[in-house]
C-alpha cells in the first residue's frame, strides 16, 4: 500500500467514515468431541475484538 494511501486510510478512519465487511470463518478443531470443552471455547472467544456472531458445533468439532 502506497504512503498515500495509507494517509486516506488514516483520514478515513480519523474521520468514522470507514465501512466494516462481515466474514463467516469456519474453523475445525481437533479433539473437541464434548460440551465442557465447546463451553471453554465460547468463553475464551466471546469476547473477541470484531466478533459478532459465535457458534461451537462440538458434535461436528467445527468453530463457526
């Protein structure tokens, strides 16, 4: 990214003009088979920074 555009962007956020995109992330995990280590995962992740939206699926071993 050029300085110039860096600059933008700085002004840009600066300003609160900025547009945030959502991504849905589907992650596996292994060795996640119970509901005592989805609870863990949830608490651990419940508070993260940009996150909207968290779903542990421990049956499928899958984060989402």
């Amino acid at each position: 990214m050029s300085r110039m555009a860096l600059n933008q962007l700085n002004f840009t956020l600066f300003q609160g003009e900025y547009e945030m995109s959502t991504k849905q992330l589907d992650i596996r995990v292994a060795n996640l088979d119970c509901e005592h280590d989805a609870a863990a995962i949830e608490r651990g992740l419940t508070n993260f920074p940009g996150l909207n939206q968290l779903k542990v699926y421990p049956k499928a071993a899958k984060v989402s």
